[in-house]
C-alpha cells in the first residue's frame, strides 16, 4: 500500500507575473512524497502563472492587495477553507504577511504544522511588527532563515522566538542555468550599448537606501581615474533612482554609469559584466551575487550580514567594510587589475562554490528532510484553545 503523501501548501505574498525564487527549490521534491499547492495572497497581474504551466494548483485570495483588518479577516477565512477542502499538512510561508494570515488561517483549518520562512535581514523592523509577531510566531513550528545571518537576526528581534526553531536553509539557485555558456561577453555588452573593449563592474538589485549604491558610485569616480575604460552598469529599479543618476552626473559620470531599469533578461545582462560589485549595508544571502559567481564573473561584497557566508575569504572573492567608498574603490581597482591566470582561478573556486553550498538540489534535500520531521511530529505547533 502506498504510502499517503505531505501535502504542502505554499503560501505567497503576491503575483506580480513573476515566478517565486524558491519554484527551483519545491520542483524538486521527491514527487512520490510530496505535493505542493500554492497559494497567492494578491493576484496583482494578468500575465500567464509558470506555476499553473508546470502542473500546480494555484490558488489566489484576492485580485487586489490585502490591507486593513476586514480584507484580512477575509483572507484568513478563504484561505482556511482553501486549506481544509485540500487536506493540507503543512503551510509553508513566504515572508510576514502570508505567516500571519497563514498561521491564523491554519488554526481555523486544524493544520498542524506552520513554517515561515523569512528571505532577509531586519524584517521585524518596528514595535508592530514585534507584538505581532509574539503572538503568532508561538504558533510556528519551524522558522526558515536563508542562511546563518538573517537566522541570527531573527532570533536577536525576536526574543519570543525558540532558537532552536530557527533553522537556516541557505538561499539558491538554478546553478546550471546561469553557468552554462550562453553567448560571448562582447555580445552581450552589445546587447546593452556597450563597446567590447571597456570593463564593465555591475551591479544587480533594487534601488534603494539598504543596497548602498550611492557608495558604489561615489567609489566608481575613483576607480574611473585609474580604470580609464570602466564603465558601471546598475540593473534593477526603485525610490533612489533619480538621486543616484544625479549623484553621477554631480561627479561628471554620466556617461559612465549606466542604469538599466528592471530587467528580466538578468542571465544575459550578467555575462556583460567583467566584475560584480555588492555594496549593501546590510543582506541575507544576495540571489544576484550567487547569480554572478555562477556565471563566472568576480565578484566584490560588503562584510554586511550574509554575504561572507558566500565570501568567507579573499579566495572567493574580495570584501570590503559597508558603507566605505575608499575601500570599494580599492578592491574594484585591484579586481580591474587581476592577471587572466588570477581571474580564472576566481571563477573557477567561485562556481565550485556555488554548485556546492548554494544550488537548489541541495536546498530541497534540506527541505525534504524538515517537512518528514515535521510531518512525524504530533506536536509541531500548539492546539487551539
């Protein structure tokens, strides 16, 4: 007789007609253990669902953003029905506001088991936030960091929280996608308007205060005197755009910094790049600098928070202190001057290391093996009452 198998509900925030990071991760459940529905608080687009395409039943709550007391309240009670009309297990969910309506929704279904999974650093980030979460994290039966970092913040905001329910999951992603050859670097500069023979340091991620860009720019006037051919290219959108375009331009590098805008091409956009620059104050565990180092470019990041943990020494890459300019410019100048033989040796050690540590095969082995402990457990989360 076969044995019955964990279902999983994933529970999202919104659908923005993109495609949740962690899909890599749950297709690769042992299909004959696991099946998993996912669950959008917010349909906010039209646009065709890959989940829905790959075979999953995907559920979404509401066509609008879900604020206020009585949109929520009506969240938690479609959501609890979606629950126990399926039979679900376990809830799995994706950051602040699906945990709540999650864990709430939960209680009303009789799921047993709750985890939430928090993607990155200083998210319990005001007083509200805090009491919330003194109430229903003790509902929680396991909190996913994405990597050693953001687990030691959760558990330094959150004096409630049991640390030994905090378990650190990694971040990943699709290693053979991005390290597969793909086209030659000179045209993938031209796909982006620029010439074969500059060195382009890139940068991927939204803008806004926590990534410190203004600091790469204010870096890059330095490097620019001593890298005449280097160009800075800024992929990726947000509140800091106009201010940084106008801090280029203020250091006469407006011709010289580039900003993309979103793309959605970001493997493509990656091989134009001859180093990767992370400037962040503070990270969980950067998807785009795990992106870079598997593409095979040579990467620099801040000490902030989770990105020693893909940088533990200069054999991996180089690091400098956040929010310091002068040593952004010396390690973008020093990487500028690497040898052939010193950049391939980067690569090299940098793609071992993602392949190793950060692709989602070895997540999901992870996961496989917390949802069979959790699922075993009678007592994975309180009763009611």
């Amino acid at each position: 007789m076969n044995e019955k198998k964990i279902l999983i509900a994933r529970i999202f925030e919104d659908f923005d007609g993109g495609t949740p990071s962690r899909f890599g991760v749950f297709k690769r459940l042992d299909p004959d253990r696991f099946e998993t529905i996912c669950v959008f608080l917010e349909k906010l687009s039209d646009e065709p669902n890959e989940l829905e395409e790959a075979g999953y039943n995907v559920f979404y709550i509401s066509d609008s953003e879900v604020r206020g007391v009585f949109a929520g309240i009506r969240a938690v009670c479609k959501l609890a029905s979606i629950l126990k009309e399926n039979r679900v297990d376990i809830i799995h969910c994706h950051k602040h506001k699906p945990t709540v309506i999650g864990t709430l929704a939960a209680m009303l279904a009789d799921v047993p088991v709750v985890i939430s999974q928090v993607h990155g650093i200083s998210r319990t980030r005001n007083w509200r936030r805090k009491l919330i979460n003194m109430v229903i994290l003790k509902r929680v039966a396991k909190m996913i960091a994405v990597g050693q970092a953001v687990r030691d913040d959760i558990i330094a905001t959150n004096p409630c929280v049991d640390p030994s329910k905090v378990f650190s999951e990694g971040n990943s992603i699709e290693y053979d996608y991005y390290s597969k050859p793909n086209g030659s670097a000179a045209d993938a500069k031209a796909a982006i308007g620029l010439s074969p023979s500059v060195f382009a340091f890139g940068t991927v991620g939204r803008l806004v205060p926590t990534k410190g860009q203004k600091f790469l720019i204010e870096a890059f006037a330095t490097v620019k005197k001593n890298v005449p051919n280097a160009v800075l290219v800024i992929a990726g959108d947000g509140p800091l755009k106009s201010a940084l375009a106008t801090q280029a331009a203020s250091l006469y590098l407006a011709d010289s910094v580039i900003f993309l805008g979103k793309r959605g091409d970001i493997s493509q956009v990656l091989k134009a790049f001859d180093a990767f620059v992370m400037s962040s104050i503070s990270e969980g565990i950067p998807r785009a600098m795990l992106e870079a180092m598997a593409s095979g470019i040579p990467c620099i990041g801040t000490n902030g928070s989770g990105i020693p943990e893909i940088i533990p020494d200069d054999n991996f890459g180089l690091k400098v202190e956040p929010a310091n300019a002068a040593q952004l410019a010396h390690a973008m100048i020093r990487i500028a001057h690497l040898s052939l033989e010193q950049r391939q040796k980067l690569v090299n050690v940098g793609r071992d290391r993602i392949k190793n540590c950060f692709s989602h095969e070895l997540v999901a082995q992870k996961l496989s093996q917390l949802y069979s402990q959790l699922h075993q457990s009678p007592n994975a989360v309180p009763k009611k009452g």
